[in-house]
C-alpha cells in the first residue's frame, strides 16, 4: 500500500519568496505515556486474538510496524505541519519530527547490518502562498529513538517504492503517471540509479536494486554498487522449454506492500508467457507460475514474502511464500478462488477473498483461522498488533491487542 500521505508536484523554476527547507535534525525525545484503549468489537478480529484492548495509538493514518514497535503519521487538528511519531510496543511515544503536510509520505528499509530505518519525506511547498514543492529531501532515522542516521537526500518527488524509489507524480484527471524515478542506497541515502542517466528502476529492497540496464535487467547490490546477477545468466523456464523463438524477459509486477525481498519475472517465447518467482538477493528461480492470472506479492521487513497466482504445472490456483530468507524453499498451498495475500502482520500472513479472510502461518502456509473479520492493520513479529476500531466520538482508531506467542508464526 502506498504510504505518501501526499503526492507533491514539482516546479521546475523556484518562486520568489520560497520558504528555505530546513535540513532534518534528530526527532525529538519524547516519554508520553498511552492512551487508554478503546473498546474493541470481537466480531470485527481474528479470534487469534485477544479482544481486549492495551492501548489507544496516536496516528491518524494507518501505520507501519518496525522490530520494537510502530511508526506513523498524526495531522494536527488546527492544520499546520504533520508529525511523525515513534511509539514502542508498550503504547509510550517515544519521540515525534514535524514535516511539511504538503509533500511527504514514509516507508521503512534496513542497513547493511540490518538495523532498521525508517525514511520520511519533507518539501518546501506552501500552498497557502501558492508554491508547490520546488525541492523534496528524505532522510532516514532509527525507529526505536527517532536518532537522524543519513539526509538530506534530494528526490524528484513523492515515495513511489517498490523500496526506496522516488519520482514526481503528476496525479492529474487524465494520468497518474510518474517522471523519472531514482533509487536510494539504504545504507547512505546516496542515489543508487537515475532514470535520467538511462536505467529503469524496478525494484528495491533493503540495499538490493533490480534495474534495466544496457539493454537486461540486473540486480545491483547498492551498499558495494557491485552486480549481483544478470537476467541474461537466468535458466529458461520449464515450461517455455518447447517453445522456439526469442525469448523475452521483463519485470513481472510490483508488490502490493511496499516491497517485497521475492519478486516476479515474465517471460515469453513462442507466443507463451510464464511467471517465475526469485530471491531479489540471490537471483535464482523458485516457482513457475502461469500467464493465466497476474501474481500478487506482498513482503515483510524480515524477508517474509507470500505470492498469490496459479501453477505453470497444475494450473490451479496456489499460494507461495516463505517466512524469510533463510528458508530455502517456498511453501505451497492450494488458494481459494481469486484469493490474495493483503499484509503479513507480526509474523503471520493474512489474505481475502472479498467475502472471507484467512491467516496463515508464514513458516509453512498452515491455515490457522478463516472469517469474515477484518485484517489487523500492523504488528511487530514478537508483541502487540493494532486493529481498527472507533472511538465514543464515533472516530476511528488504531488500538493494541495482544497476540498470544505461539508455534505457527
């Protein structure tokens, strides 16, 4: 789900009188203590779990998880700037940065020593003085103190992803297309790859960027800059191997969630098609799935991943995913009728049908519960969740529940 809580159209010239854009400095410290919960309605959660609320959090907007809690988005009731808030997994606020509301958005990444960041957006533009954004930065901080670790980094517009991917985005009534993208390092925030200097940015994930490049795609490692693999060295697949012809490889589809560390290929010869799944890291092929349907992939900031299409082999409808990298395989179980994976949330995975959900276990695929409940909204793997609700005033509200420890995560 794209996380921008605003799109932003640039100015190519600088108006006069532009306000001057800060450069981002560390959040500010914060101990607030949480708000008391608010009623949760049993029938509307997984009875997985608890229904009894911890906490009331903060955010306006839905937020992101991270390892030692949650991060998100709270629009001041008198308007002005929005503030990004760090609240850990026992509802305390644990520091908030103030952005311009005009053009920002935010989405979380790794290092590579696999610390967690998260990369907020800031601009220049004042609308009530009728200046749309002439400069956009981001900048990356740690999560669980709100410490700035890189930025400012100069993007062209909004956050687009897959993973750190930046572009201006028209959002007019005919088009929402975007110009020309560039990609960040995780680890620096240095510009990884430009679409003005002749790449098309694919997809990121935490350090490692799939880009067409010199007439293939190719993996890049953005932390050494070094080339992972090429497109060209990828075995044809199976179910292509009867066909004659040239064959053409191309990006499958980007992920429903922000990224995802597996990603989708389309090849085609002979006037066949299929879809192949691959580590973004390590390159090589671990499913076959058919041109019949278009995959749909969402990830987890740990490697988790599940894919939803239909088998090259048995052309039914199936599910694959694997709870982070060090599996070697994926899972695969057999899918409902036009099922799809909608978020992993503390370590489990949770899919819909459009008239029933289920949750499954991200280590095997095991189904742990079906219903016609609604999906939590975000969790760490080990502590609260957050589910939706409404407050006495008839608003709506992020609260905690607990998620009972179990095996099946």
């Amino acid at each position: 789900m794209c996380t921008a809580a605003a799109a932003c159209l640039l100015l190519v010239l600088t108006a006069c009188g532009r306000p001057e854009l800060a450069a981002p400095q560390d959040a500010q410290p914060l101990d607030e203590p949480p708000a008391p919960p608010v009623a949760v309605d049993s029938g509307r959660i997984p009875g997985l779990l608890s229904d009894r609320g911890l906490w009331t959090s903060p955010y306006s907007s839905e937020p992101k998880a991270t390892d030692d809690g949650f991060v998100g988005l709270v629009a001041d009731e008198e308007g002005g700037d929005l503030r990004f808030l760090g609240v850990d997994s026992r509802g305390h606020t644990r520091w908030s940065t103030a952005r311009n509301p005009s053009c920002t958005g935010f989405t979380t990444t790794r290092d590579n020593r696999g610390e967690e960041l998260v990369v907020l957006l800031d601009s220049d533009a004042a609308p009530e003085r009728g200046l749309l954004a002439a400069t956009v930065t981001a900048a990356a901080y740690d999560p669980s103190t709100g410490h700035k670790v890189w930025g400012p980094t100069e993007v062209p517009g909004t956050w687009v992803g897959p993973g750190l991917v930046f572009a201006q985005v028209s959002h007019t009534v005919m088009s929402e297309e975007t110009g020309p993208r560039v990609a960040l390092a995780a680890d620096t925030g240095a510009v990884a790859a430009d679409e003005q200097d002749g790449d098309a940015v694919l997809h990121e994930y935490q350090g490692t960027l799939l880009v067409h490049r010199d007439g293939g795609l190719r993996a890049i490692d953005t932390f050494s800059g070094e080339q992972l693999w090429r497109g060209s060295e990828l075995p044809v697949p199976a179910s292509l191997a009867e066909e004659t012809g040239e064959t053409t490889l191309t990006y499958g589809h980007r992920p429903a969630s922000d990224s995802a560390r597996l990603l989708t290929l389309r090849w085609e010869r002979g006037g066949a098609a299929v879809y192949t799944v691959h580590d973004i890291r390590e390159g090589r092929p671990l499913a076959e799935l058919s041109s019949r349907a278009e995959p749909v992939t969402v990830g987890d900031g740990s490697g988790g991943a599940v894919v939803a299409g239909v088998s090259a082999a048995t052309d039914a409808p199936v599910l694959l995913g694997r709870k982070g990298p060090s599996q070697d395989r994926l899972w695969s179980v057999e899918a409902r009728s036009g099922e799809r994976p909608v978020r992993i949330v503390a370590g489990l995975a949770y899919t819909t049908t459009g008239d029933g959900n289920r949750v499954l276990s991200m280590a095997d695929g095991r189904t742990l519960e079906e219903g016609a409940w609604e999906i939590p909204v975000a969790g760490p793997e080990h502590g609260p969740v957050l589910v939706e609700a409404v407050d006495r005033n008839g608003d709506g509200a992020y609260v905690a529940v607990d998620r009972p420890e179990t095996e099946h995560g």
